[in-house]
C-alpha cells in the first residue's frame, strides 16, 4: 500500500483517508497496539531466529505460482464509508486473478458470507485466519524458494506502518496463514511490510529510506544494520536504496507504487508529467535516475523502462489523496493485472508499455478507484505464493 497524493502541487494530508487515526488514538488498537511497541522483538523473543537466506531466496514475482492470497475487509472503523466500493474492488481483483491461478481469500468468520457471495465460486474464502484490513502485500508472509522443491515463508514483523493503523490481527497473519500451509516460517530481523521492498529474485533488492529506516520502525537499526537483515531475509547481496518521501503517506512511501523490478538487470519507473513539481514526482523522477545508474548484485547495468503517469487533472478521481499507480501492477500466471483511472489516453499508453513488457501474458486493466482513494492497488492487495 502506498498513500501517495495527486500531483500538480494540491495540498496533501500526512495520513490521508487514515487521518482519523490520531483523533481517535491507537490505544483502542489493544494487542496490535503492544505489539507495535514490541517492534521487531516480539517476533525474535517468542523463540524463532532471525530469517536467513541458508539456500532460501524470494523469487521474482513474474515466476509461476501456486495461488495468490488476498483478504476481506469489513472495518467501517478504519474505512468509514468507502468499505464497500473496496470490497467491491477486491472482489473484482480476485475473480480477475482467479480466472489465471488460484486465489484463497482470508476473511473475517462475519465478513466470511459477503466475502463469498462477492468473489462468487471461483475464489476460496477461509475464515479461520482473522484480518484487521486488505492489505496482504504487506501482511502476508513474504515466501522464499531454494530451486530444489524447497518452500519456507519469512514474516516482515507488520506493525501497522508504524503504529498508524491497529493491527492486532494483521500483525499475526504471516505466521498464522505460513502455519495453515505446513510452511516452515522465521521473523525477518527487521520491522517492514512486502510492499517496501521489491527484488529481482536474483540477488538484488530495492528500497526507500523513508519507509525502512524509520524510527517508527526500526529505531535501533542502521541502515547498514537493516540492509543485512533485508539481504538475509530475501536471500540478496545488494539494496539499491531511493531516498523515498518521509511522513506524507500512512507507509512513508513504498517503492512498488514508482520502482518495479522486470527481470535481472531490468526495472521500470512510473514516472510524472514534466509539468509535475510535487515532492512524489521529484522522489519518482530521481528513482530514475538512481536505477538507470546502478548495476545489480552481479554488476550488470539496470536497463530502465519509463512507465508514463497519468494526468491527475483527467482522472475520474477528485481525491487529494488518490494514487494512481500502473507500476502498483499484479503479476499472475499467463497475466497482468493492472489499472485505469479515466485518464484514456495515459490508460492506453500504459496498457500497451505493459504489453511490451510482458508479450506473453494478457494485461487486464480494472477500474481500482476505491483501493486507489485508500492508498493503494492492486500489487498492493495481493500476495503470490511461488511454485517450490
């Protein structure tokens, strides 16, 4: 998830949709709230050892999978009003994924009914791993590969951005969805979520400061401390780190809502209009720069696709807050799930990069506004689960 706002210098909320958080307080989060606390170490204290790589790598996300999982949300507290045009997005991501690969679902036992009835016969829904909200990239466990038929998961220790959203389920759902398979699950040695971290499953990981080497995450690691627990956890030799935005969206901004990796020395950037000068587009546009200059773990120079941005005056959208992110794509078996905001020609373009990109697989395109109005997308909601 990534609360980015729209461009073109528009004022901007520091938590956007989530700003009743500090009105309300998190004390009412309870258990996730003291697990916030814990950072890190409640995860390291219950006994498991730190994630390490030990032949275990977490693939690129364009390998075939097993499933993908996602998860039902049914919080008016943390969505108010626009709770059922999410479902109805979330809905409308899992029958779209379902029709290319499985796709298990987590809900809530009284969502569990609306959940079904919504994603109709083609998605499972399992209501036996509680969730606080929809967000699987970043909840959901991070699995890793070992090329040899080998399966095990690691678990980012989610504390709701920070201790900006209650997360007393959430923060559990990595081990308790890891524990549903049978998969061998560790703590990565760092607080983080899936979202903040992209790979290209052969040694080489990107990153943005402001969201990893945060205080309200990791307030006692350097970022030398943080890069070795990240490259232990996913198996890499190297972080390619961006500067990020600090503050201004409820994830201090993710990379897989500007930076994606394509293949081995591949990447891509969303990138601005020109005319853009807000503080996304300046982090977006040095993204850029700093990728299209960097080499990989095996120093191979990163070759860097621009993903044109739409323009955010002829969006469908109005809110401030809105992200509308087509690098926030979905890669699923034979697929591309991706998304259009009312911009035609920006939608068409971006379609057809997508296209290029990936020749043998379709790119679908779906109208995401309310995950978009909360923050997020598509890649944003999903979590792939790779074959062994």
């Amino acid at each position: 998830m990534n609360e980015q706002a729209a461009p073109h210098g528009t004022s901007r909320h520091t938590l956007g949709r989530r700003s009743f958080l500090a009105a309300t307080g998190l004390a009412a989060a309870g258990a996730g709230a003291a697990w916030a606390a814990a950072g890190a170490g409640k995860a390291l204290a219950a006994g498991r050892a730190p994630a390490s790589a030990s032949g275990f790598a977490v693939p690129i996300d364009t390998v075939a999978h097993t499933r993908t999982w996602m998860a039902w949300p049914d919080s008016t507290a943390i969505w108010g009003p626009k709770l059922r045009g999410v479902q109805a997005n979330i809905a409308l991501i899992a029958r779209t994924v379902a029709k290319y690969e499985p796709v298990t679902l987590c809900a809530n036992p009284v969502g569990a009914p609306a959940a079904r009835s919504a994603c109709g016969p083609s998605v499972t829904v399992l209501d036996t791993i509680p969730v606080d909200d929809c967000w699987m990239r970043d909840t959901g466990p991070v699995f890793r590969t070992d090329g040899a038929g080998g399966l095990n998961a690691i678990g980012t220790n989610f504390n709701g951005w920070g201790n900006k959203q209650p997360h007393a389920n959430d923060a559990l759902v990595a081990e308790r969805l890891a524990a549903h398979l049978g998969v061998p699950f560790t703590a990565a040695g760092f607080v983080g979520e899936g979202g903040a971290v992209e790979t290209d499953g052969n040694g080489t990981l990107m990153a943005t400061r402001s969201s990893l080497i945060n205080s309200n995450r990791n307030p006692d690691l350097s970022q030398a401390g943080i890069e070795t627990a990240l490259c232990d956890a996913y198996g890499a030799s190297k972080v390619i780190w961006f500067n990020g935005v600090t503050g201004r969206d409820i994830t201090d901004d993710h990379v897989d809502a500007t930076s994606r990796f394509l293949a081995t020395a591949a990447g891509l950037v969303q990138m601005p209009l020109a005319t853009d000068t807000d503080a996304w587009s300046r982090d977006a546009r040095r993204q850029y720069r700093i990728l299209s200059t960097s080499t990989d773990a095996q120093g191979n120079p990163i070759a860097v696709t621009r993903l044109q941005g739409p323009d955010y005056k002829r969006i469908r959208a109005t809110d401030p807050d809105f992200v509308a992110s087509y690098a926030n794509y979905y890669v699923c078996n034979g697929a591309v799930i991706s998304a259009q905001f009312g911009d035609t020609r920006a939608d068409a373009e971006a379609k057809a990069t997508l296209q290029r990109l990936f020749p043998n697989r379709v790119v679908e395109q779906l109208d995401i506004d309310g995950l978009g109005a909360g923050g997020g997308g598509i890649h944003c909601v999903t979590q792939q689960q790779p074959r062994p």
